[in-house]
C-alpha cells in the first residue's frame, strides 16, 4: 500500500524538495493534498505532474484561478479556498504523512491539527514549536502523534542520539523517550551547527547598508527569503535552540552554537565518555526529508554522497553575539519563557517582512524585536488561543516599532 502524503505549503523550498523525494519513490507514496499561498501557477504545475486529490490555496482568489486552470486541462482535483480550508488540510480522508513546511506562524494551527489526528508529522515548521512549546509537545503525547524533525539540524540530532530512543520515536514513546535527553545514556550535550550566513566575515561597520538580495545569497543552501534573512541575522539559529529545547526536552545549558561555515556537519551530540556522534552530508534538505519519509528505513533522496577527498577543510568557530543580536535575543527569550518565544517569533516575521520591503535597514531587525519584546507583559500560555493572541499583539507592537523607525 502506497502512503498517502499532505503537503502543507507545497511551492515552497521544503515542498518542491519533499515533492523531488516522492517523484524518485513512487513505489512508496502518493500526493493527496497540496497547499499553497498564492502561488496559483506553481501549485498548478504540481497539480499536473502529482495528480492529488485535493489542492488548497489560502488566498481564495488564488483558488478560483486555480481551478480556472484545472478545469480548463480536465484535471479531477478538488479545489479549495480560504485559510481554514489550510489549516484543516491534515483532516482529508486517509492521509499518512504531513509535511510541515508552511513558513512562519501560519504553519501553527494547520500543524497542530495534523498532529491531533494523530498521524505522522514532519515538522519543518519551527515556529510552530517556538510560538506553542510545551502545549504544541503535550498534543503529541496526548493524540499520540509520530513527530519527525526535518530541520537538518535537528534532524541530524535525532540520528546522532543513541539508537535505541531513536528507534522508540514513534507516537507516544518519541516524547517519552526524548524527556530529560541529556541525562539518558550517556549524552553530554547538544552542539547546534550553524553556517553563519552570507555576512559571517563582513565587516560590521556595513552590515547596516546590506540589501535584501545581499542577505538572500546564502553561500550553502537554496531557501526562501524568509528564512534566508533568518539565517544571514542568525535569527533561524536562535529559533532553531528554541525549538531543540522544547523537541528534545533539553535544558539551554545543554544546547551549544557551533558557527560551521561550510555547512558539511548539521549538527552533533556529545557523550559523557568523550565521544562526538555528527551527521555529515552535502547542504541539501531533501536528505533530512527523505530520512523522515521513510524513518526508519532509508531511501534515495537523489543528493549525492560527500566526497571526502574534495573536502579542502572543516572549520568552526563559536558565534560573536555583537555581530548576531538576534541570537543573543533568542537566547534570552527561551531563558525568559512563558510566552516570550512566541512574541519573538512574531516581532520577527515583522521585521524580516519590513526589511525585505526595503522598510529598514538590516540591522534595524534586532532593534525591532527587541523593542517589541521590551515592550511586552510575559504571561504563561496555558491554550492555544492565548498563543494566537500573544502572536497577534506583539505583530501589532512590532509593526508600531517599525513605523516608529520609518519616521525617524
């Protein structure tokens, strides 16, 4: 029987690359339900190459046109509009496997509705742990939920812990299993590896002259925007501690940054009896996703192998936070807790949004989301209302900020 796959946010980096892995594995699985954005054309064009059963675009408008297309090419997909219709996508008949990989917080409640019917969940979504936490991590225990980490650097985490909780990740043992991490089976510490993006070198002194495309051009890896302005502030890196404390159960003292720029190692666990267990491969996302795919087996993902003899170095360093100030942000935040994470997250998805609107300057990003969370009352979340409602204030304070900043 083949498995039956959701994609949430299928145009997107993680969606085409987790489509890639499918096309070469036909034998395995096969496309149920796309969801997009507004990319109509692109959504259009997968329609046709993956024939699934149901595609669905927030922007209703986008819809229609849509189904304007398929229609016109006699394709028997059912089409759907509107932002419930996205976030209640997981709910299709028969699905298997859902792919998070809808960026930023619009992935939260598509997410955690695919991980309340219980079924295999591969998150590429982090903010949907880093706004959520603990709430997010009780659902998969309650519904018994399989959860995957498809980030390669939490991805490559799972494979460098001991076997045998990796091999118990499956509904409710993944998060028995991973409770308290650092103090089972001999494990020391965590080291997240991060490249330090396409401004590690520069000189800071012109970092506040940077130009959205300059802090697009990751040296590494072919992502969105979004997320490749996260990775030139180091911002993904602060979003992605938070989430390995909440994936993993593991304490920040157990968590450490390790800048690798050539982005070869994704990242290691430490044991207590001196040994360091890493995952290595080339700077692709479609490894981590067909690991997940398949987990526990292993199938083509279509990347080729390291080779080692054209490997000239592998270097490391630990991060300046003069330079990355939304690090040292992100850090502060997961020690603040309650519901300083999430208030992070959104001051950021408003100063990313500004910055590549060309609305600041880079270096204002920092300045942004440290006003809003200064500006904010830390609460505990105890629901998931009060998460969307923390979520919505603080884009309205950070937005606020940003206008402040456009009329200085």
């Amino acid at each position: 029987m083949l498995e039956s796959v959701c994609i949430l946010g299928s145009t997107g980096s993680i969606g085409c690359s987790t489509l890639e892995v499918i096309a070469k594995n036909q034998n395995r699985y096969c496309i149920t339900v796309l969801t997009a954005n507004t990319n109509c054309e692109k959504l259009f064009l997968q329609c046709q190459q993956y024939q699934p059963k149901i595609a669905i675009m927030a922007c209703k408008d986008s819809a229609k046109k849509l189904k304007r297309l398929v229609d016109s090419h006699g394709l028997n997909i059912q089409i759907i509009g509107g932002v419930q219709a996205v976030n209640q996508a997981a709910e299709a008949h028969d699905i298997d496997i859902v792919v998070a990989a809808i960026v930023g917080a619009a992935g939260l409640l598509p997410t955690l509705n695919a991980v309340k019917k219980g079924l295999r969940v591969l998150l590429a979504n982090k903010e949907a742990l880093v706004m959520s936490g603990d709430l997010f991590m009780q659902e998969v225990i309650k519904n018994k939920a399989t959860l995957l980490p498809v980030d390669s650097e939490h991805n490559a985490i799972f494979q460098s812990l001991p076997q045998q909780i990796s091999q118990g990740a499956n509904s409710l043992k993944t998060v028995d299993s991973l409770k308290n991490i650092t103090s089972l089976k001999g494990v020391n510490e965590i080291l997240l590896t991060g490249s330090g993006g396409p401004f590690l070198t520069e000189p800071m002194e012109g970092l506040s002259t940077k130009t959205p495309e300059q802090a697009c051009a990751h040296p590494n890896w072919d992502m969105g925007k979004k997320i490749s302005v996260d990775s030139a502030t180091m911002m993904n890196k602060g979003l992605e501690l938070i989430e390995a404390c909440y994936l993993f159960k593991a304490p920040l003292d157990k968590i450490k940054i390790v800048i690798h720029p050539q982005s070869i190692i994704h990242s290691m666990v430490s044991y207590l009896d001196g040994s360091v267990i890493a995952q290595l491969g080339n700077p692709d996302m479609k490894t981590p996703i067909a690991h997940c795919l398949a987990w526990p087996d292993r199938i083509d993902s279509g990347v080729k192998a390291l080779d080692f003899s054209q490997l000239s170095e592998l270097t490391f360093q630990q991060p300046d936070f003069e330079r990355f100030p939304c690090l040292a942000l992100a850090i502060e935040a997961i020690k603040t807790g309650e519901n300083a994470p999430c208030i992070l997250n959104a001051a950021n998805e408003i100063a990313v949004d500004a910055f590549l609107n060309e609305k600041i300057k880079f270096t204002d990003i920092a300045k942004v989301i440290e006003k809003t969370l200064s500006s904010s009352t830390f609460i505990p979340l105890n629901d998931i209302n009060q998460v969307i409602e923390t979520d919505q204030q603080a884009r309205i304070t950070a937005s606020r900020i940003v206008e402040a900043l456009l009329n200085d």
